[in-house]
C-alpha cells in the first residue's frame, strides 16, 4: 500500500532559514560597451594631424575609401556595429568629406598632405 503524502501547508513551513533581503548582495552593476568603446580618439587626432581636406581634383589628392579608411584605422565590424560610422563623423566634424569619386564611383574622402 502506498504512503500518503502529508499535506504541508504555509503554517507549516519555517521562515527563520530563509535569508533576509539584507542578506543578499546586490549584484554589482556591469557596465555596458558601446560601440563608442571601440574608437580610438588619438586615431582621429593623427588623421587630422597628417592630412587636410580635399577635393577629387586638387593635385596631389589622396583617396581614402572605406576600405583604405578600415584599413587605416583598424575599424572592424563588430558585434556591437560598424566604429567606421563613428570615425567618419568624428572626421566630419574636422572638415572632411565622404564624396562620390567620379573615377571610382566609390564613396571616398580625398586629403592632402599636410607635410
């Protein structure tokens, strides 16, 4: 024959080994990464510092396409986004224009030298 179970009921239950809400630690707070964590300020500064803005047909131009511009400053697509968006607008803010190259017709930002 099989044992009955006892039915427990709240009254039954002891409250005293619980933990206390004081008890428990708060989890402490992760801080979250942005894509903003993966663009590297100097990198900007050293662009600004080596080149000026340009257009297509100033002599001694030189073209920086999205690809040239990865490649310069190590902008990798990640799991958060593409930092390339970020260095373009970081750039944008110190003169430089993507423009469409009549040669290429390539998105492209054209400098010069600045020594």
């Amino acid at each position: 024959m099989a044992k009955k179970k006892k039915k427990r009921s709240l009254d039954d239950y002891d409250f005293q080994d619980e933990p206390d809400v004081a008890d428990i630690d708060p989890q402490p707070e992760v801080e979250k990464v942005s894509l903003r964590d993966f663009v590297i300020e100097s990198k900007v500064q050293a662009f600004v510092a080596a080149y000026r803005p340009a257009d297509e047909f100033t002599p001694g131009a030189v073209a920086f396409t999205d690809a040239r511009l990865r490649e310069t400053l190590k902008a990798y697509v990640c799991g958060l986004g593409d930092p390339l968006k970020l260095y373009i607008e970081d750039l944008k803010l110190a003169g430089f224009r993507m423009t469409m190259s009549i040669v290429t017709q390539e998105p492209t930002i054209f400098v010069t030298e600045r020594y």
